[in-house]
C-alpha cells in the first residue's frame, strides 16, 4: 500500500517536472519572442510621427493691403496672445493703428526667422510704416499656421521631447501621483498592487489600478486595453524585460512621449510636449505648476478630465494632484491654497488646436503622392510648406455656408440639400490659395472640389469663342447667327438647343453672343469653327481629360470637376501662360533640410493677342451681361472678369472669375444631382462675390501687345468707322483681323440726323 | 562659356562676406559675368555695373537685391525661391520673370528660360526699349548662345 502510494507521488512530481519543463521552455521563448518585440520597439523608431502641413508665411510689407482684424484672426490662429505690452515671443498688442508682434523663431523651408520684433503701423486697411527690432524694413514674414497632419490610420499626433526638455516638477508630479516606487520597481511593484487593493476595498469598488509607468507604458505599446489575466501577465513579464534592458530615464522619456491626453476631433493628442502646447500653448519647460497638475491628472483619463471639454471635472483632478504635490512637499502650503482656486487657463486658440482643412489637405496628398510614399508621409514627421491663405480660406467657408442658407430658404430648398465647392488659385503663380469641397468645411470625406465631375455648362464657351478669335475670320464684333439651331447627329438623333430665355436674338455682335452666354449663337459659331479646333483650345488651356468632339460640347455638356476648371480658367486668367496649379512650396526633414521644391513653371499656351480679347469679352460679362451683380458688390475700376455657367435642367451652377490676381471657381448642385431653381447668376456668382467682398483684389488690365488696336466701329454694320461716327465704338482688335468693310461716316452723318438732333443729343 | 561662368559664380560666392550689400565692383569687373552683353543689363537683369533701376515697391527691391546676390554667389535654388517670393508680391514684375529666364538658361533648362522671357515679353509690350531688350534675350535663348 505504501509503495503503491511513493509510486504514485512519484509519478505525480514526475509528471509535474515535465511540466515545468515544458512550461519553462514556452516560457523561454516566450520571454524570447517578447524581448526581441521589444528591442525591435525601443531601439528602432519607437514613434511614427506624421508630416505637418503649414500655410503659406504672411509677408508684411509697407503697401501690403490687409484688414488689421485678419491679421489679428491669423495671429490668434497661429497660437499668439494678445497682451497690453509685449515682452516675449509669441505675443502681440494692437492700439487700433498700430501693433506690435514679437515673432517667435521661425523655421521654413527657404531658412529660418529668428524671433524679433515687429512694430507695424496702419493707414486704414494698408500697412505704412514697418519696424524690426526698432529699424525700419521693407519686410517681414510671420510664422506659418500650422494648418494640418498627414497621419498614420490610427491618427496619433506627437511632439517629441527630451527628459532633459520636461520641468523637474512634472516628473516628481508623474511618479508621485501614477507610481510611487518607480524609482525603486524592476517593472512590477507589489507594494503598489497592495496599495491599489486596500484602496480598491475600501471604496468598494476599482479606483486604483497597481500598474506602474513600466507597466502602463508598455500596454500603450504593445497591448490591448482588454482586462484579462493573460494580457496583465503579459504586461508583467515585458515591464520586466523593459526595466530589465533600459534605464529608468529612458523609460520616463518614453512614458512622456507615449501616453494618451486627449482629442481633437480625428486626431489623437500624445506626449506631454504636444499636451502642453494644445492645451496651454506653450513649451513644456514652461508650464506652471497648476498646468503641470492639470496635465498629471489627465493621465487618469484623459476624456473625463479634459480641461477643455470638462473644465469642472479637471479641475477637481487639479486639485487632487495639487494636494499629492503638497503632501510630497513639492508645494507649499500658501501655492496650494492660491492654487486650488485659480482658473485653469487652456487656451481657446493654439497652434495645436488647429482648425484643419480636410479638403485642402486632400489636394496636398495627392499632389504629394506622386513623390512620396504613405509611409513616408506619416511616420518620418516631414514638414509640408503649402501656399493655403488662411483669410482667403475663412472667407470661402464662411461665404459658402452663408450663401447657401440664404439661398435654399430664399428659394424654399430643403434645409441643407445644397452642396457645393470652392478653388481659389493666384492667377499668375498658379497657387491654390484656398480649396472648399464641402458646405461643411471640416468635413473629411467626399472632396467636391476635386471628385464632383459636374456638366460645366456655359463655362465652356470661353473656349469656343476663343477658337473663333485664334482663327483670323473672326474678329470681336464678327456677325453671329442667334437663330434656332437643329443639328442631326448620325444615330439620328437631332440636338436642338434653345436659350436660356427660350428666345431668339437674331444677328448680333461676336462678343454679345458671349457676354449674353446665348446658346443658339455659341453653338452654331462652334460648329463653323470645327470641333476639333475647340478640344484643341481645351487642351491648349490645359484641360487634360478626353473632350469628345460633339456639337453638344460647345454648350459644356461633358463633365469636370471644379479643381480642374480651375487649371483651365487659370490660363485664361494668367494671359495664356499655363502654370499647373500646386499646393507644395517645399518639404523638408524634421530636422528641416530642404527635400523637395516646387518651383513656379509656366508655358505660353495661347497666344497673346486672342487671349487679351477673349479677357475683354469676359469683361463684358461682368459689365453688362450674364455677370452684371459683381458690378453692384465691387468697385468697377477692378474690371473683373468672368463666366456664368449652367448645365442642363439646372443640375448644376458655375461661376468662373478673375481679377488681376486671383482666380476662383465655384460650383453649387445637388448631390442627387436634381435639378435646382437656380442659374450660375443666381447661384455659384453670389458665392464668388461673398467670397471676395471683403477681400483686397488687383485690378485686371488685360496685357495689350503691339499687334493689339483699338478701332472705331460701327457694330451692326460690321465695319470700321470713325470717332464722332453714328453709333461709332471703340473696340479692341488684333491687328490683322479687322472688319473688312467701312462706313462713310460723313454721309451717314448728314443723312441719318439733324444737325441738331447732334449738338442736344 | 555657360560651365566657366558657373565655375566663376562658385568661386565668387567664397568671396562675399557682408551678406546682401552692395557688390565689390572690382571683383564685378573680373566677374564672368561682366562678359555679358551689355543689353542684358541695361534695364531688366542685374547690374553689374553700379546703377540698379530696382523697383519702387521696397519689399520686392529687397528680394531683388537678396536675389541678385544669391545669383553672384551661385546660389541659384536661393535666388530663385527669392525670385518667386517677389512674384508674389508683384506678379506682373517684368524684371523677375527676366532673372527667372537668365536663372533657368544658365543651369541649361533652355525651355523654362524661353518661357519667362515670352512672360516677361507679355508684361512689357508698351515699353519699346525694355520690349527690345527682352527680345534680345529670347532670340540669345532661342539660339542657344550670349
């Protein structure tokens, strides 16, 4: 019985040997499997740090015309606080004439601006007199708003910092409020599991948990938040190997870039030196002993205790945090009590707290697309340099979703039915300056802007009148047929387009016919200059997708997107100087060495002289034609030019205009795609005019060449006349492309009307 | 011609220590590019020679100056970030589109050089002698050759 019973012990602790054999080889390469995950983590790039894209720089200049409240937005936007007197970077004062900035150091991607300061002083809306550090200058550029990241899926947002870089304070803070013992642990604290659980018995349910930062840190790297047994004994064991490989300060230095304090909107806010600066706009060397609280507390839990969102909550953490401070002697006991009850002082406008701009941003990807990877783009923290006007910006936005309020009650629309889409480029630069792809600006999801291929309707026709004008038969005041047109295609089908006012105008001038945007005349002058000649001027101007050569094309009935109206209408705008539109100024390193520049390009696509009269008629349009509103909302001497557009069934409403410097095209529909009661006069041009009405705009004069004249002409009989002539106009011509014929400007005189009737009327 | 005067920018750039002042004028006088024809620099480009008809706007006379001098130091991704950077505050400034053209031929992209000059040909039609002058410039680029 006995032996039966050694036997089976044996047996038994056999069995248990081999077993713990087995176990301690799987616990072995397990410990093994781990310690390279970790190794590979902590000595390989630990972070993915995504690219920031800026705005372009504000450069001041005297002459510079800019409203001091734009100027006083932007410096809000990029993070600057306003103060009676400046002393330190990053501040600014303004007295209503004056202001004063001290500029915080700059870097760009063409070299650096240290900090200084700039004294500017306004005559109105125009900058007269400029100052750096007390001397006078001709100009000065502002830091750039940081306007957006390209980050990786999980959307995590960091500034790294240094130990070294991180108040003594914060650290005793940390350690003091989230692991007592960190100094003391190998990774696992038993003494802190005990304190948590006495705590958690306490209360009598969990509010303490035993991790120490070793532990915590590496669930933020390698683990779910999952509450089990295997993921917490998982934890344990890399929190040995971590302490067991690294010192404690890399350890800290890591905690401090890892852990999670917050959300804005997609993006994920890590790392106290992000935190410090989103939450209180400064470097984390310079918080204060209440911030350093705040941020401690957040640690707990970031969403319960955002000071942003949940000012009461965080400070109630504040103050508990204050107190762990007082009790390890780190305060004393007057800053405790001074500091329980001050306010927390997050600031409302940061740098960081950036107001992204989805749509833009998306331009920005693709056109980086082509020269950097994805990877590259969200995890070596490059630094983007864009040509974003963030007031131009503003005012797009703001335009836009006032505009389309006003006009959905005004026209008794559904609430919210109407989309819509905004480019702004500078005309010669071909810079995009602006891009608005969604009535809601901070939408990320469908690009309108870029996606939304739309009939363009009318917006066509400035290429088949310059087709016309390109071919030495016509000339700007060329008779033109405005009679019903049928045109029979070869599957039968016939074409018959009408009017907009369903009416016909018979014989009318070259420029009229485009002026009046009329349907009729446009498609029979497109048919006479041949469809193949009209794709060509597309091309010419840049359009680079397949135009059929339909008669139906000459009235826009082909689709494309507002972005690439845009590339088309900036050749237009520039004088026949074809410059891609681009985003990307330059990108550089982290470190900020130049990687990449994107410097200007230009091609003379069209010549000079049908250019200069297609500006002329596309004067005439803002004048007296389908665009005549503008000249109600702006000065006339800017001489603005442009086309209304307006697809089939109303589906879709364009405006395309210039001035001398800027170029904007709007586009306003429906997503169903369903007709709406409105024109591109009714709809996309009130767009465009709020969009620029508080805006500075050049005046546009279009370029003249020696081949270039202006005649006295009779319009309606088609030829020349003289000055003081019946009806006689001063119209521009190309030299060689005259009208043929003459009127006897002395006998139509003396026949037509009394002496009389001349000297009263 | 084009590789010594590059040569000679190179070297010059060592030379100047006071950032964007004036430029010495004897070492002007041995510059390569004192060799230039004369009509290049009677309006539009740089001026070798002393004289500088700068524009009024002083923000763009700065960074034509700037430009200038990064040009003469060989600098000439420097000068041409500078140039578009006067662009901007100006963009139908003759004079930039013209040092944009010169910029592009000496680093031998013949077609961008042509370009700049048909823009700044554009810009500069109602002054018959700037007109010439940049014509001169065009026909040089389009035959390859100063």
């Amino acid at each position: 019985m006995k032996n039966h019973s050694t036997s089976r012990f044996k047996t038994f602790v056999s069995w248990l040997l081999k077993l713990a054999i087995v176990g301690g080889v799987v616990l072995a390469i397990l410990m093994a499997y781990l310690d390279a995950q970790i190794r590979e983590k902590f000595e390989g790039k630990r972070w993915a740090l995504p690219a920031k894209v800026f705005a372009r720089p504000l450069e001041l200049y005297p002459s510079l015309v800019i409203k001091p409240k734009y100027l006083v937005q932007e410096l809000d936007q990029i993070g600057y606080q306003r103060v009676p007197n400046v002393q330190t970077p990053g501040q600014y004062s303004y007295n209503g004439q004056e202001m004063d900035i001290f500029r915080r150091y700059v870097k760009l991607y063409d070299g650096d601006e240290t900090a200084a300061r700039i004294h500017i002083r306004f005559n109105n809306e125009v900058i007269d007199g400029l100052w750096l550090d007390g001397k006078p200058t001709t100009l000065a550029r502002l830091e750039p708003l940081l306007i957006g990241g390209i980050y990786p899926k999980h959307n995590e947002d960091r500034q790294l910092i240094q130990l070294s870089e991180a108040p003594e304070l914060l650290l005793k803070t940390l350690v003091a409020v989230e692991d007592r013992d960190f100094h003391h642990h190998f990774g696992i604290s038993f003494k802190g599991i005990a304190r948590a659980m006495v705590m958690n018995v306490q209360s009598g349910r969990l509010v303490q948990g035993g991790s120490t930062l070793t532990q915590q840190l590496v669930k933020n790297f390698f683990l779910t938040r999952e509450r089990t047994l295997i993921r917490k004994a998982t934890e344990a064991l890399m929190a040995l190997l971590v302490e067991l490989h690294y010192s404690k300060n890399d350890i800290l230095e890591t905690y401090l870039n890892e852990v999670y304090l917050g959300q804005s909107g997609r993006r994920a806010i890590h790392g106290f030196g992000l935190a410090s600066q989103f939450y209180f706009g400064k470097h984390i060397g310079n918080l204060t002993a209440p911030e350093i609280a705040t941020l401690v507390g957040m640690v707990k839990g970031p969403s319960v205790y955002n000071p942003k969102r949940k000012p009461e909550n965080a400070i109630a953490r504040r103050n508990v945090v204050l107190n762990v401070m007082h009790e390890q002697g780190l305060i004393s006991d007057y800053q405790l009590a001074v500091w329980e009850k001050r306010q927390l002082d997050v600031v409302q406008y940061s740098q960081y707290q950036r107001v992204e701009y989805p749509a833009f941003l998306d331009l920005v990807k693709r056109q980086l697309r082509s020269d950097y990877a994805d990877s590259d783009l969200t995890s070596e923290g490059l630094r983007i340099y864009t040509s974003l006007d963030p007031i131009i910006q503003r005012s797009a936005e703001q335009a836009m979703s006032k505009r389309l309020a006003q006009l959905e009650s005004g026209y008794r629309m559904p609430q919210d039915s109407l989309q819509g889409a905004i480019v702004v480029a500078s005309t010669e630069s071909g810079e995009v300056e602006a891009v608005v792809g969604d009535r809601n600006p901070r939408f990320f999801g469908f690009n309108r802007a870029l996606d939304a291929n739309r009939s363009i309707g009318s917006l066509a026709k400035p290429a088949v009148y310059l087709t016309a004008l390109r071919s030495p038969q016509y000339h700007y005041i060329t008779p033109l047929d405005d009679s019903e047109i049928k045109i029979a295609s070869t599957n039968g089908h016939v074409w018959q387009p009408e009017n907009y006012s369903k009416k016909s105008h018979g014989t009318l001038p070259l420029y009229q016919a485009m002026a009046r945007s009329l349907n009729q005349a446009t498609a029979r002058l497109g048919l006479q200059v041949g469809l193949e000649n009209i794709v060509k001027t597309f091309n010419d101007l840049g359009v680079k997708q397949h135009i059929p050569a339909y008669p139906s094309i000459v009235l826009g009935a082909f689709e494309m997107n507002p972005f690439d109206v845009a590339q088309m209408y900036q050749t237009i705008a520039a004088s026949g100087f074809h410059t891609p539109l681009k985003t990307i100024r330059g990108v550089t390193t982290a470190k900020g060495e130049l990687l990449s520049r994107y410097g200007y390009e230009v091609k003379q696509a069209i010549k000079t002289e049908p250019i200069y009269l297609l500006q002329k008629i596309m004067q005439q349009v803002v004048r007296e034609g389908t665009a005549r509103y503008l000249n109600t909302q702006f000065n006339e001497s800017l001489n603005l030019a442009g086309k209304t557009g307006t697809s089939d069934s109303q589906r879709d409403s364009w405006f395309a205009g210039f001035s001398g410097d800027k170029l904007a095209v709007v586009w306003l529909g429906r997503d169903d795609n369903e007709s709406m009661p409105l024109t591109g006069a009714s709809g996309a041009l009130r767009v465009w005019a709020q969009t620029f009405k508080d805006l500075p705009l050049k005046p546009l004069y279009p370029l003249p060449t020696e081949n270039i004249v202006e005649q006295w002409v009779d319009v309606e009989q088609n030829a020349l006349s003289s000055e003081g002539c019946d009806g006689a106009q001063l119209l521009p011509f190309i030299k060689d492309q005259l009208p043929l014929m003459s009127v006897d400007c002395a006998n139509q005189s003396s026949t037509e009307k009394p002496w009389w009737s001349r000297i009263f009327n | 011609m084009k590789l010594i005067v590059i040569a000679l920018l190179v070297a010059l750039s060592g030379c100047s220590t006071n950032q964007y002042q004036s430029i010495d004028q004897s070492q002007i006088e041995n510059h390569a590019l004192a060799q230039l024809p004369n009509w290049y620099h009677d309006k539009l480009g740089l001026q070798l020679h002393g004289g500088n008809k700068y524009p009024q706007n002083g923000a763009l006379k700065t960074l034509l100056q700037q430009a200038d001098l990064e040009f003469i130091r060989g600098n000439f991704q420097a000068c041409q970030i500078l140039l578009e950077r006067a662009q901007r505050i100006s963009t139908r400034e003759a004079s930039v589109y013209v040092r944009l053209s010169y910029l592009f031929w000496l680093e031998g992209n013949i077609r961008g050089a042509e370009q700049m000059a048909r823009r700044a040909l554009a810009l500069v039609v109602s002054d018959q002698i700037t007109s010439e002058e940049v014509k001169r410039l065009l026909q040089a680029i389009q035959a390859n050759q100063y």
